[in-house]
C-alpha cells in the first residue's frame, strides 16, 4: 500500500512540472529537442520523448531540463501531505505508520535515515499539526525540523 500512495504521489508530481512548460511538459525534449515548439506535432515529439527517454523524472528530481518549478520530491511531497493530512497526523503522533512511512518514500529518505524522520516528525507534532494547520504549513515546519537534523538535511536541500 504504501509503495501504491507513493507512486501516485509521484505521478501527480508530473503535473506540477508541465505546468510551466506547456502541454508537452518538462524534460529534455522541451528544453533540447524542440525548445521552440509552436506547431502541434513538435509538442507531441517533445512529449514522446520526455516520456519515453526518462528524463522527464530525472529532471523533476535533480531541478534541471526545464523542470525547476517541479521541486523534485519536496514538492509531490507537500501534495502528498494535503492529500492525507488526517492520517498523516495520526501516523506522526504515533511516531509510524503506513502514511508516515509513504511520505518518507515520496521525500526521498533512505531506509538508514527513516527512524530518525519518524522520530522528527513525532517530536514536532505539536508544530506540525496545530488546529489551524494547512498541509503547507505542516509542510513547511517538517521542511523546517528536517533542516535542523543533521541526518535529514540533505532530503531539503
């Protein structure tokens, strides 16, 4: 289940990145390719080849290729947090679960580091999950205590 949560968070996460590019996304079709395309076929190659090669998802993750606006995991995470808040905050307080356990799959955190992200998010519920909480701000004081930890630093960048 939880590998099927973040899969779909990922393939969301898509979405954010053509929206600044046009209806053939991001990747290196549409920053190599045909940067210039104005013609309907040139957009459907740019397409195809964003999404046959790749490197629509490399470039989403690492930031390049026309896909900066995309924010790699940071930002399917953020949408993953808006779409399961409710569980998201049961799971923190527990300090696991399934969805706490998806959401660190969606951010990239590595199997070593996944004990100290749950411990990170159980000792700031309280900041995470106030009443008047968005997911962007649980979002942003997860991104905030992920910083402060020398582990998890490198999973916000």
């Amino acid at each position: 289940m939880k590998k099927l949560i973040a899969a779909a968070a990922l393939i969301s996460a898509s979405s954010f990145a053509m929206a600044d590019n046009g209806p053939a996304g991001c990747g290196l079709g549409t920053a190599v390719v045909f940067p210039d395309a104005n013609v309907w076929y040139e957009h459907v190659l740019a397409a195809t080849t964003n999404g046959t090669s790749g490197n629509q998802t490399f470039g989403m993750t690492s930031g390049t290729l026309g896909c900066e606006s995309a924010n790699g995991p940071l930002k399917a995470a953020e949408a993953f947090m808006n779409d399961n808040m409710d569980q998201l905050a049961a799971d923190s307080a527990r300090g696991q679960g399934e969805t706490l356990d998806a959401l660190a799959q969606v951010m990239g955190v590595e199997a070593a580091d996944t004990a100290a992200f749950r411990a990170t998010v159980q000792s700031n519920f309280d900041s995470m999950f106030t009443t008047e909480a968005t997911a962007g701000d649980a979002f942003r004081s997860l991104t905030e205590a992920m910083s402060q930890d020398k582990a998890l630093q490198k999973y916000v960048g």
